[in-house]
C-alpha cells in the first residue's frame, strides 16, 4: 500500500495546541506564544535543524491570526516573485504574512527587494532558515526580524508524534500496528519529526500483512534498502556533512575529500562547507596545529572571493590539510569545563589586584593593588592569582598529548609548578 500524501504532511497539526515541541517559545506564556494570542507579531526568522516545525509554525501563526499567507521557496523564488507578494498584500490593504523557506539561500539583492515592505508593514516576514541568520541574512533584513531558534524534538515528543502516527495508519488502514521497540526510529530520525515519520511510513508499508510489528531490525533493513526513497527530502545532506566531518576529524583525508566531492556535485553551498572547516579546524584541530584555524579562515575567505568551480580545489586543500593534522579537542574541552563552571559557582569576584582603577575613588579601595606587571619580570612571568578565590587551582585547560601542546604542558608546568597540576 502507498499513500498519496506523505504522512508528514496528512499530520500536520492544524492548531497550536496540537503542535509539538518548541515549548520555549510557543508553550503556555512563552514569548511567541504570548504575542501570537495578542496578534502583533513581529517580521521574524525561524532559525533551527530541519524537520522541527518551522514551515508548520508559519502556518498556523496564519491560522491563528486569519491573515493572507503566501509562500515562496528561496530554491526557486526570485525578486519578481517577491515584488507579485507585495503587490498582492498592498492590493488587499491587509498585513499579510509572507513566508519565505530556505531564506538562506536568498541573494544579497532578493532579500533587499523584502525591505521596504518589511519596513512599511506591508507584510510580515517570517523566514526559516537551517543556517545562522547572523551570516546568512543581510544586516538590515536581520535588525528588523526577531530571530527565534527553534530546538530538535525531544524524545517525549519524538514518542507522542510516534502514537498519532500509529492511530492514524490504523484508522486509515485497517491494519493492526504494534510499536515494539522505538530505539532505531528515533536514532534515524536525530530530532527530525519528518525523518521520524518517513521511516515509520515505509517500515509499515514494507510490510504486507495486516498485524506488523516494529523492530529496531525491521527498521534499519528497510531504511537500509530504501535509502534514496527515504532521502528524497534532501536529508541526506546532513548525513553527508556529519560524515565529511567526522573524516576529518577522524584523520582520513580519503573518505573527507569524498564526501567532499559528494557536497560539491550535489550543489551545495561552498560557504556553508568552508565555514565547517572553520568551526573543526579549531574544535578538533585547535592547538595541536594553530595552522589549521589559519588555513580554513583563509580558505572561507577565498572562497567568497573565487567562487565555484575553483573553490572546490582550495576546499580541497583545506580539507585534506585539516584530515592530515595531529588532532585535540582540548580547547573546545576547556571552554565547556569553564562554562559549565560559571553556570554552577555564579558570579564570582574578580580579585582586587587584576580589577580596573578608573577613579581615585577605586584606587583607594584596592582596586588594581599589588598587581604585578608580567613583563617586567623575567621570563615575562610572575606568580599571581588569576582565578577567583574560589577557584584557585582549578584546571580548566588540559593540553593534549601531541608536540606543540606537550611543548605548552611543559612550559605551563615549569611555569605553574605544582599549582595546577600539569
């Protein structure tokens, strides 16, 4: 059996109490929630993973307020498309909403083309988008949108998405459906409620008995052979990414310049992968070969210069460098520790001697005393406390065993002694 609406689409909920997840922002009180009810939304980008209700939450936004809605595909949607909206809205002399999908992908000049009417509240804008607004959506577009992020679905959502979908291909089929284990379904879906949803729609009709029983084994042999139909979405490009990445990280120049090449032949953005390159290059890379954030900077520069097709030879270069450099994860480790520190031990007071004295006032109090000036002592170092007094001692940043950060480990420890533990 085959259905002809996708069953994401036949579940689509139609109010926003039937919505799940996002609870943060359309929850009982939450933010969006509140100005939604009270219909004065902003123009507004909905920035978050793929498959966690974006093009839903535009809908019934419309819903709710009961305003014209248009919708325009960044894919295939042009300037003159967005002018015919903007006439339409003018021409109904009401605030229609305009949604645009894929925002990202609109050019400088197409998303210039949104400003006037943005502006003049025309219409209301409301962008999604899977890519940081910050460096996709021009600057003027963006200080006149309120940027909401939305979350993946979490595994109590994944779960009650799971039993709508099961009663509504029992009530649709007639056939008896017994979700025995969930585990791979939520493991291919990674927070994606459409992906969730697809999985479940061709595992249930790959059977063709009427009592069919979900396995986790069931799932991944039907996934697994029905791969390109489960793709057709476009999902696989963060498999691709999340794979590219992973070579990278994991050494293998080979399979990296592969699913490189993969990227470039399915179109993908070069930005969107050369900024990667910058976020591994010192995530993963970091401090066993400062390079790296050098090389992948400049490379994300170049290729906003040179554009395709010779951007793929500099990504190219990039990546097989980046595959081919010792690895740690040590700086990436320290800001967590540092974070998750400053979430649990507040705000701390900085110690007198390293605090600014702007004032007499401040000088009288201590502020600034006592501080000693680390280049007027030899080897440019002196013995002071940095860290709050609580946190004396506290190693944050542990340099990982390759030759630069064990050359580092060795001068912090003759520099430090015992003091933190290196």
């Amino acid at each position: 059996m085959t259905r002809a609406v996708p069953l994401a689409e036949a579940l689509r909920p139609a109010t926003l109490d039937e919505y799940l997840g996002q609870t943060h922002l359309v929850g009982e009180g939450a933010i969006l929630r509140r100005a939604i009810d009270a219909g004065t939304i902003p123009s507004m980008i909905l920035w978050g993973p793929p498959g966690v209700g974006k093009t839903t939450l535009a809908n019934l936004i419309s819903l709710k307020l009961d305003r014209p809605f248009y919708t325009l595909s960044a894919i295939s949607s042009g300037v003159k498309d967005v002018r015919t909206v903007i006439e339409k809205a003018q021409a109904a002399n009401s605030q229609a909403i305009m949604f645009i999908d894929e925002i990202h992908r609109f050019s400088k000049s197409q998303q210039d083309s949104l400003l006037g009417a943005v502006e003049r509240g025309i219409v209301v804008l409301i962008g999604a988008t899977t890519e940081n607004p910050s460096f996709e959506v021009i600057s003027p577009l963006l200080s006149r949108c309120q940027v909401y992020i939305l979350k993946d679905l979490e595994k109590d959502e994944l779960l009650q998405l799971l039993e709508r979908a099961k009663a509504f291909l029992e009530k649709e089929s007639g056939m008896t459906i017994i979700i025995k284990e969930h585990e791979a379904l939520l493991r291919i879906s990674g927070g994606d409620a459409r992906k969730l949803l697809n999985a479940l729609e061709l595992t249930v009709f790959a059977d063709t008995d009427s009592h069919i029983e979900i396995t986790n084994a069931k799932v991944l042999h039907v996934i697994q052979k029905n791969l390109a139909v489960y793709d057709k979405s476009g999902e696989m490009h963060y498999d691709i990414i999340s794979a590219f990445i992973k070579s990278v990280r994991g050494s293998d120049p080979n399979a990296a310049v592969y699913y490189l090449a993969r990227m470039i032949e399915g179109g993908e953005d070069p930005k969107f992968i050369a900024r990667r390159l910058v976020i591994l290059a010192s995530e993963d890379i970091g401090n066993a070969n400062p390079n790296a954030l050098l090389l992948a900077t400049s490379c994300f520069d170049a290729v906003n210069m040179i554009g395709m097709p010779e951007s793929r030879i500099i990504l190219s270069q990039t990546t097989t460098y980046l595959a081919c450099s010792p690895k740690s994860n040590a700086a990436y480790l320290a800001i967590g520790k540092a974070q998750e520190m400053v979430k649990k031990a507040g705000d701390l007071p900085v110690p007198l001697h390293l605090r600014n004295a702007p004032s007499k006032l401040m000088k009288d109090i201590g502020y600034g005393k006592d501080y000693r000036y680390a280049h007027d002592y030899k080897d440019h170092f002196t013995d002071m406390e940095f860290l709050p007094e609580k946190l004396t001692g506290m190693k944050l940043y542990d340099p990982a065993n390759n030759p630069r950060e064990n050359e580092m480990r060795q001068r912090l420890k003759a520099l430090w002694k015992n003091k933190y533990g290196y």
